[in-house]
C-alpha cells in the first residue's frame, strides 16, 4: 500500500543546499507536493542526518528559484566507493510558487 499523501513526478533538476561547507549541488530525481527525493553530488563533509533541516534553492526550468526549507527524512550513501548521497526530504510549508510549478508538472 502507498504511504505518499502526493503523488511523485519524476523530474531532472538542480538545486544548491544552501549553508553547507562546499560541493553543495543536489540533483532532484521526483518530487511532489510535500516530498523531494534528490542525490547529492559527492560531497565529504555534508552529511544528511535524519531530522535535521536543509534549505534548498531550487532551479526551474525557466531560470526561477525558490527557496525550499526541508527537513531530512532518510538519507543514505549511494555506493562504498562513492561518495553521493540518496535523500528523501519533507518540504515545511511549501511556498506558494512551488505548489504553483507542482500543478504544472501534473
């Protein structure tokens, strides 16, 4: 059974997490109304723990960005060898401009 309260819409594009040390590039694979699943570029000293808040500047297609405030869910290293990250995030209060490009995807 489905847990999601949104649907998914698989997606291809890039965010920065702001406030982190560096390599702060995220790519976003879906996302939805409340939820974004995004891997990290390889990064070493910004961890992903569950719980704790990550904000997102998020790039659209048409140049806009919004600014997304998260919280971590689950995190997890992709490979031993590498060194990206798989995240599932939970959007805090979406703005009103990304529930806007949300409809737009659907």
């Amino acid at each position: 059974m489905e847990r999601r309260r949104s649907k998914r819409v698989g997606v291809s594009l890039k965010a920065e997490r702001i406030s982190c040390n560096k390599d702060c590039s995220v790519f976003i694979e879906n996302l939805s109304e409340r939820g974004i699943y995004m891997i990290t570029a390889p990064v070493k000293n910004n961890e992903y723990v569950p719980g704790t808040e990550v904000d997102l500047e998020l790039e659209l297609s048409t140049g806009q960005t919004i600014n997304l405030n998260c919280n971590v869910v689950w995190a997890y290293k992709n490979l031993p060898e590498d060194s990206t990250y798989s995240v599932g995030l939970e959007i805090i209060d979406p703005p009103r401009a990304y529930m806007e490009f949300i409809k737009t995807l659907h």
